[in-house]
C-alpha cells in the first residue's frame, strides 16, 4: 500500500511539475534521469537478483530506440504504439539472447553481452533503411492535447515508465521468481538441485530486463529528433546502467532507483559544469570505491548505520 | 561480388600478419584472465595506456619498440599492484566476487581511459620510427613494414613466454597455480605470490603489446573497446590458458577480419572477432585447445 501510494505521489508530482515550470531544460534533464531509472531497474533484474553481469545494455536500448525510429519513419505510428513494440522487439532480443548466452557464467556471460552490442550496432551501420552510420532525421508531430511541449509530454511519460518498472522489480522481487532468481545468486548447482527450474528462470530475468531497457530506449528518437548508431550503442549507458545499481545497492528495487537518480544528477552537473569527460571520470571512480568500499551500497551503508545506532 | 584468388591471397597473407599481432596484444590476457581467472577487462585499456607511454618516450627520442621494452619493469610493479589490491579487495573476501570483480576492473578501464582524454585529448596518436610508413613489395603484394616489425616481435614475445611457462621454475609454479591453488598450497607455496608475479608479467606483456599497437597504427584513448572483443575472443578461442592455442586463435581472427575487410568492406569488420567469439562460447566454450 505504501509502495503504490509513493508510486503515484512521484508521478503527480511529475505532472504538476509539467504544469507548473516553464523552464524546458529541466524536463530535458529529468528525462534523462528517470530513464536512467529505468535502465538500472531493468539491469538489476538480471544483474542484482541473479548476478549475471550484462554489458549490453546499449544493445537492447539501442534496438529498443530503432524500433521506435523505423516503425515511425514507416507507418508514423503513435507513441505509445512504437514504445510497446520497442518492449517486445528487445524482450525477444533478451530472450533469444538468454538461452544462448545464460548457460555461460560469470566473466563469459559479460563478455557475450558486449558481443551483442557490437553486433547489433554493426548491423545497424549497414542497414540502409534505416539511415546507416550517418543517422536518421526525424520530424516530431505536435504534442498530445493536455500538452503544451513535446518535451514535457516524454518526461511525463518517462516518468510512468519509471513507476512501471519499478512495480515490475518489485513484483519480482516478492514473488516466488525473486525467491529463485536470488536462489541461483548463492548457488545455481545448489538451485538446480532443489529444483529451481534455474536456465527457465535467468531467460525470464533476462527477457523482462531486455524488454524494459528496450522501452527506456523507445522514446529516445522522438526526444532527440534524430538517431544515429554511434551514441545510441554507447557504452555509456551500460555503464550508467551498471554503476546505479552498484551505488545504491543491489539487493532491492529501491538501490538502482537511489543509485540512478544520484548519479545521473551529478553526471548532469559534472557534465554542464566541469566537461563531459570528468562526468565519465567521476563515474568510473564512484563505482570503483563502492565495489571496493560498500559492496552493499549505498542502501547497505544506510542499513549497517541504523543497526549500529540503534544497540 | 566478384571473386578473386589474388585478393584472397592477399587477405591470407595480410591476415596472417595481422593474427601474430592479435595473438602478442591477447598473450597478457591469457595469462591473467586465461590461468588466474582474473576477469581483467581492463587488459585493453592498460594495453592502450602503454601505447601512450611509447608515444610519450618516442618525444624522447627512443624508438618504439625500445620505449616498449623499457616500460616493461615499470609496468610489472603496476601490474603486481593492481593484482595485489584485487586480491585484498575481492577474492580474499571471497563473497561475490564475480559481479563485483568484474565491475571493479570495468571502472578501472574506463578510469585509465579518461585519465588518457584529459591527459591527450581524443585525438589520434602515432609515433615515428625508420620502419614505419615504408612498405615491402613481394611481388605484386606489398607488405607495410611496420606490420612486418610488429610480427617479428610478437613472435619473440609469445615465444619467449612460452618457453618462460614451460622451462622456469616460476613459470611451471604459475601453471601449478591455474589447475590447483589448493595443492600448491600444500606443496609450501605461496598461492597468492605466484599470482601476482605472473599478474605483473601479463601486465609488463602487455606494455610491449601496447608498443606494439602503436606501431601498426595510430591509437586513441578509445580504442581499448575494440580490443576487449578481440582480446578476448583469442583467449577464449585459444582455450582458456593455451599459449599455442592463442597464436593459433590470433591466426584465425586476423585472417577471417581480413578476408571480411577486403570481402565486404571496413564497416562489417567490427563485428568478426565478437561473432567469432559468440560462436566458440556456443559451440565450444573450452576453445580449441581447452585445458
């Protein structure tokens, strides 16, 4: 009860804020932080609950982002329609991706992930259609009624994305799923053994993490106007996708939402104050001293600090 | 497409050059990640950090390969040092390693790769020397010298460590350590000290490696991304560990990259060595000569 209600305190608070501030540069950068949200959410499903690290972020955010960008420059599709679709698209791509890769452990399954991004991104860089290596230009239609800017109208939309994952995380977590994905965490033989259906359970993290990173990707497009496959398969996103959670802990669906919003806050900051270097900088150093220093993450810092206050 | 037999001789022949230089830039890995199981994803950005090193000494005056081998003791210490706090950090502790571990050597590359930015900017680098820019024409082929330099070295290189694993005391102590830390242990050696050492070697192989790098073309920070799928899809190919299997999988990547290079064009190139490496993880994830 208390989730929901926080739930939907967050995403009124998001529509007033569309209501009520002028200034667009916000909306600019609040869109770019709750889809971090989503992309952390999404990666924790698979990387926190199970431990299979993945690098492919990009690939599914990236054919996520094309998905949208193609069905539109094909049937100009509304909204709504491209995201759903990009959500399928790179939930069949986790899938796939899931029963090839998963029977690999550790090292070798991250190694595969990276593999799929560059795969992806080169068949993208020969597919004529859709703009090639040099990109795809992309008119935006105007924005939907109770919206005055199409800006706004994504970061509302983001930001039921956002609530929207983090139910799914959260489901997940609860149900006898989150019960067997940490099972296979602590011991997969052990999981296999007391027959946790272990390969059937990972393709399905996998699929759901795939699918939600696809639909953070979908309104990418529309909000740059453009698409191009060198900075949509960034590995930026794997590493804003990995880092969150790291930071804020990865044992619940609340770390990767406290580690995204902070990170990429700060990466805004950095990147407008400092340069776009030093924000990649003080990423990379972040999640070094977390993994070195607070393995439990923030959430773990916070939990270890009331336990020791409290005797 | 049009088929021709002296374009596919040439791509072989390149191809071959080029599979003996992805073998010496894999070989540091393949000791780290190959027999330590260290999952060092890291290895290409230390690689292209010692590429910058060598371009640093070349202002110096000092020829490439020399700067490479020069680099090669202050990398060792490096290289100890970063396996030493790994260690402390991750596998003493035991739990969780693998996520963590993993994320660890991650932000480490991509600390050494800004750290490259800030310190040259993201423009490419190159350095000069009497062999590179000429080429050697066999025929009607014709071989750029520096790719010829480059083979020669990584084959004394490769050589030179196998013969190192093979016939030292501490190099058998380091394949002791790949296939039983338990029963090293017993024997009344230090684990933990013959990891670091061979840690240190892998990283000084590397410093040669990133000399090497340099000579074959120009480098930018960016460019340890393109070498964790070659590097990787080596060792894994090779079989994890197998210095005859990595000069073998160096071979195969080199030649097939080549071939799609002169076949279908430079934008398909990218994604040979991490289709290769896919392949070998679905069909044969212990490689070709898997221990």
């Amino acid at each position: 009860m208390k989730f929901w209600a926080s739930a939907g305190l967050v995403f009124s608070l998001a529509v007033i804020a569309a209501a009520i501030v002028k200034n667009e540069y916000y909306f600019f950068a609040g869109y770019t932080v709750l889809m971090f949200v989503v992309l952390a959410t999404a990666w924790n499903i698979l990387g926190g609950y199970v431990g299979y690290v993945n690098f492919g972020t990009p690939a599914f955010f990236g054919l996520g982002a094309y998905t949208a960008a193609v069905l539109f420059k094909a049937t100009a599709a509304p909204l709504a329609l491209q995201i759903l679709a990009a959500a399928a698209m790179s939930g069949l791509l986790g899938f796939a991706a899931g029963l090839l890769t998963l029977r690999l452990r550790g090292i070798f399954f991250a190694i595969a992930t990276i593999a799929l991004v560059v795969i992806i991104e080169t068949l993208i860089n020969n597919w004529r259609y859709a703009g090639g290596a040099t990109g795809l230009q992309l008119l935006r239609p105007p924005p939907t009624a109770p919206f005055e800017s199409y800006v706004k109208m994504l970061f509302v939309l983001m930001a039921a994305l956002a609530v929207a994952a983090v139910a799914i995380a959260r489901y997940i977590e609860r149900s006898w799923i989150g019960r067997g994905l940490r099972a296979i965490r602590d011991s997969e033989e052990a999981a296999e053994c007391s027959g946790v259906p272990t390969l059937r359970l990972k393709v399905f993290a996998c699929t759901v993490s795939g699918a939600l990173m696809g639909a953070g990707g979908a309104t990418m497009p529309m909000y740059l106007s453009f698409i191009e496959p060198a900075s949509t398969f960034n590995l930026n996103y794997a590493i804003g996708a990995l880092a969150s959670p790291m930071i804020g802990g990865t044992a619940g669906y609340l770390g990767p939402v406290i580690g995204a919003i902070l990170l990429s806050t700060v990466q805004q900051v950095v990147t407008v104050t400092i340069s776009s270097e030093m924000n990649v900088m003080v990423v990379g150093v972040l999640l070094v001293v977390f993994v070195v220093a607070a393995p439990e993450g923030i959430l773990g810092l916070i939990r270890k600090w009331t336990r020791s206050s409290s005797r | 497409m049009v088929f021709s037999f002296d374009l596919l001789l040439e791509a072989v022949v390149f191809g071959i050059l080029l599979g003996c230089f992805y073998a010496a830039v894999s070989i540091g890995l393949s000791v780290s990640f190959g027999l330590l199981d260290v999952p060092h994803i890291a290895h290409p950005a230390i690689m292209v950090f010692g590429s910058y090193c060598t371009f640093v000494l070349g202002r110096y005056g000092f020829d490439p390969i020399v700067a490479g081998v020069v680099l090669m003791p202050a990398f060792f210490v490096l290289g100890m040092g970063v396996y030493r706090f790994y260690y402390e950090a991750f596998e003493r502790r035991g739990s969780d390693a693998g996520v963590r571990g993993i994320a660890f050597f991650f932000g480490l590359a991509l600390i050494i790769e800004v750290g490259l930015i800030l310190a040259f900017g993201v423009d490419q680098r190159s350095v000069e020397a009497a062999y590179i820019g000429k080429s050697l024409s066999i025929g009607e082929m014709r071989v750029p010298l520096r790719f010829l330099v480059a083979f020669g070295v990584a084959l004394v290189l490769m050589t030179a460590l196998t013969l190192y694993l093979s016939k030292t005391f501490t190099g058998r102590a380091i394949k002791a350590v790949a296939q039983d830390e338990a029963a090293l242990r017993l024997m009344g050696a230090n684990p933990v000290r013959i990891k670091q050492w061979a840690f240190g070697i892998a990283t000084a192989v590397a410093a040669l490696a990133g000399a090497l790098l340099i000579i074959v073309g120009p480098v930018e920070p960016g460019l340890d991304r393109v070498y964790i799928g070659r590097t990787f899809s080596v060792v894994v190919l090779a079989g994890l560990g197998s210095m005859t299997g990595t000069l073998a999988a160096g071979l195969i990547l080199g030649i097939s990259e080549s071939i799609v290079l002169m076949h279908f064009g430079a934008s398909w190139a990218p994604a040979v060595s991490f289709g290769l490496l896919l392949i070998v993880l679905g069909i044969r994830p212990q490689g070709l000569f898997g221990r």
